[in-house]
C-alpha cells in the first residue's frame, strides 16, 4: 500500500474528502519528522514509534573488492511496532 492508497482507504473509511485526509497525513508526517529530528521519540501508543539514535563510526568490507571502508557516525531512525500492530500481524 503506498501513500496515495492509503489516503483512499482512510478518507472511505472516515467518510471525509481525500485531500482533507491527505493533508492531515502530510500534517502528521511532518510532526512526526520534525520531533525525531529534535531529539524527540515519536510514539503513536500501541501502534509504532519513531526514535533518532547515533549510529557510531565502523570499518567496513567492500563485499566485492575486499577493500576495508570506513563508515562515518552518524544519525539513525529506529522504528519500532507496538503491540496492537504487532497483534494484528
């Protein structure tokens, strides 16, 4: 399912217009990006979480070369289900 069947199904669903549940989505994407960017853990209880973490620096290997790499730190997102989602799959 991408966005825009997603969007479909929510505005059936809710019996609302779908570019009126397009922007709320694009609305609650935003927060969501721009409380991980923060700092902030984003948590929709039950269903997922969004966190930023620091990946530290790290050698690597070129599987095709063989030649060692070195990969910089840097930020993550860790994206974690909770459990009603977890129960429904």
């Amino acid at each position: 399912m991408n966005k825009g069947d997603l969007v479909s199904d929510a505005a059936k669903r809710a019996n609302l217009p779908a570019s009126t549940v397009e922007a709320a989505l694009n609305g609650l994407l935003e927060s969501i990006g721009e409380a991980v960017k923060r700092g902030d853990k984003a948590t929709l209880t039950g269903w997922i979480s969004f966190e930023k973490v620091q990946r530290s620096a790290r050698t690597a290997r070129n599987p095709q070369t063989g030649e060692t790499v070195n990969v910089p730190a840097r930020a993550a997102v860790k994206v974690k289900a909770g459990a009603k989602l977890k129960a429904m799959v």
